[in-house]
C-alpha cells in the first residue's frame, strides 16, 4: 500500500469513526472498531452495521459531492465571470450529469468548464461506488459464507 493510499484510509478512518461515534447507539463488535469490513472468514455482521456502514458511506459520499460543488461555484463565479446563484446553478447541473445551463463566453471559462465536467463524471462514478459499497460486500461475503458452507 502507498503512503498516498495509507493516508487517504486514515483520513477515511478517521471521519468514519467520528460519524459513527455521533449516532452509535450500542458498542461496535470487535471486527468493525478497525473501520474496515469484516474478514471472509468472520461472520456476516449484523443489519445494524450494516446500516451504520450505508450512512457513513452516504455521508461521505455527500462531503464529496459537497467540496466538488464548492470547487464548481468558485470555479464557475471567477473564471467565467457568472454571478454566484448561476454558477450554483451551472455546477450542480454538471456535477449531477444534466450538462450546462450557462453559456460560456470566455477562453478561461470554458477551460475550466472543460475540466469541471471530465472532474464531475469520475466524482459521480466514484460516488457510486462509494455508496454501493456496503451493499456489494455484505452480498459477496454471504455468497462465500454459503460457499464454505457446502
């Protein structure tokens, strides 16, 4: 694992623990305090992990729709010139995939546009993955517990 990667998961860890922290009702079971899914050799964890791990990716997956949103307004407002309430506009259409609201006059503008959209499509994937996360392990781990079980 890279230093880049091991950073990245800490930082992940970190928020992680601290959401989960905030709307923990009862104690984690030993295999969750490490912020990562259980092994294939544990058991399945319990549906109330389970939702634990849907929220904290949701919300991770909204903090990063939220910093991307922020880099579209102020990219949008300095570069092209479009009072704030547009570039909002302008951004949130890009960043959700519908395409552009405001038209773009400037060479920097349109620049920034160019990229602003390549940037959103990987942040819109990425986010998916995100949040289909949990769902995709927990259904992987039962396939392979049924596995070892036959």
């Amino acid at each position: 694992m890279s230093h880049s990667t091991r950073y990245v998961s800490i930082l992940y860890c970190a928020l992680c623990d601290h959401v989960v922290k905030r709307i923990q009702t009862e104690p984690l079971p030993p295999f969750q305090n490490n912020c990562m899914y259980e092994h294939k050799k544990q058991k399945l964890a319990p549906m109330s992990v389970f939702y634990q791990r849907v929220l904290k990716n949701i919300l991770f997956a909204f903090l990063i729709l939220g910093i991307c949103l922020v880099i579209g307004i102020a990219g949008y407002h300095y570069t092209a010139g479009v009072n704030w309430i547009d570039s909002l506009h302008n951004a949130s259409m890009i960043l959700s995939g519908m395409g552009p609201v405001v038209e773009i006059t400037n060479v920097q503008g349109k620049i920034f546009s160019s990229f602003y959209a390549l940037f959103s499509g990987v942040v819109f994937i990425t986010n998916i993955g995100i949040i289909l996360a949990p769902a995709i392990h927990r259904m992987y781990h039962r396939l392979h517990l049924e596995d070892e079980g036959s």
